[in-house]
C-alpha cells in the first residue's frame, strides 16, 4: 500500500502572532509576545486530520513592552535565553473536534518538556493576491509556567506573589501551502 502524500504549510510570520498573559501581583494582567517564530505542518488529509506540527519560537525575541521586564525575563531566573535560546513544541496528536481540533503535543521550554493540550480554532482556507493558498488558525491554552522551571516568584515583602503560575496562550497563525 502507499504512503499517502503529505501537504505541507509552512507559518507566514507576516500574518501570524504569538501572545501570552501572565498574573502581576495576582490582580492584573501582563501580556507579552515572541516577534521571531517559525513552524510547519504537514499532512496527508485535506481537512487536516492527524496533521504533524512543529514549532519554535526564539526566546530573546519576547517582548512585553517593558525593556527592563523583558531583559529580566532573558535572565537565568526566568527563560535563561543565553543557554536556552529556543522554545519548541512537536505535535503528538491533532483531532477534529466538530468544525475544529484539540492539538496534543510536547512543549520544551528550558531543556523541560511537558505534554499540552491546546485548543485550535480553525479559520478557513483562502487564496491571497499573489495565488498562494492560505489556512488560518488560533490556537489558545494555558499551561503552568513552574512545570517548566520557570519558578522565580519575586515575592514581595507583603507576601505577595508578582507572577502567576497560569500562562494564557494565544496564537494566532496563517499557513502558507508549499507547492
């Protein structure tokens, strides 16, 4: 029998966006982006059914609209970008749930890797200008910051915690189909 041909689509950095929301002092929202990023995914099935997914984002592109914040985020106490300078995630499965997909797959972030369930709301297929065809999709989850080593809490000197442990995803991603 025959390996059934696969599909691939490659991220287009021009029309995609990574986004996180972090807790400060457990009473406000802090969010961030990672501006260098890259993925794929391939295919056999044009619905995208089982779909295979790779992505990675350059960890000293995060940028939260603060240059003191950000550098402390590079630091050793958070991301440790200088001996860690990539986050990836490989899918490990990507199964229609009615018009949409439950993506499972491994998350390394720091040399840890954990397993994430994201959700992936699917956009549709279009055609751009150019004639390259074009998916679209959002992909939303939380995932606990501290089970990937990043646990520096900056408690204050009232006991307060600054950063939650909760880290709410959202990225928003268009594929361009390779010919």
């Amino acid at each position: 029998m025959e390996s059934a041909v696969k599909t691939k689509w490659v991220i287009d950095p021009m029309h995609s966006e990574v986004h996180f929301k972090v807790k400060h002092l457990v009473i406000s929202t802090v969010t961030g982006t990672f501006k260098s990023f890259e993925g794929t995914l391939e295919t056999s099935d044009s619905d995208f059914q089982d779909a295979s997914i790779e992505f990675s984002m350059d960890v000293n592109s995060i940028d939260t609209n603060q240059e003191q914040r950000d550098v402390h985020l590079k630091s050793a106490e958070f991301f440790d970008a200088e001996q860690f300078p990539k986050m990836s995630f490989k899918s490990t499965s990507f199964t229609k749930d009615g018009d949409d997909f439950v993506l499972v797959g491994d998350l390394t972030v720091k040399n840890v890797t954990k397993q994430v369930k994201l959700e992936v709301e699917f956009g549709g297929i279009a055609t751009d200008f150019y004639g390259n065809e074009k998916a679209g999709f959002e992909v939303s989850g939380k995932i606990s910051r501290k089970e990937f080593g990043l646990t520096w809490d900056g408690i204050t000197e009232a006991g307060a915690i600054v950063v939650g442990d909760d880290i709410k995803l959202n990225i928003n991603l268009q594929l361009a189909k390779q010919a």
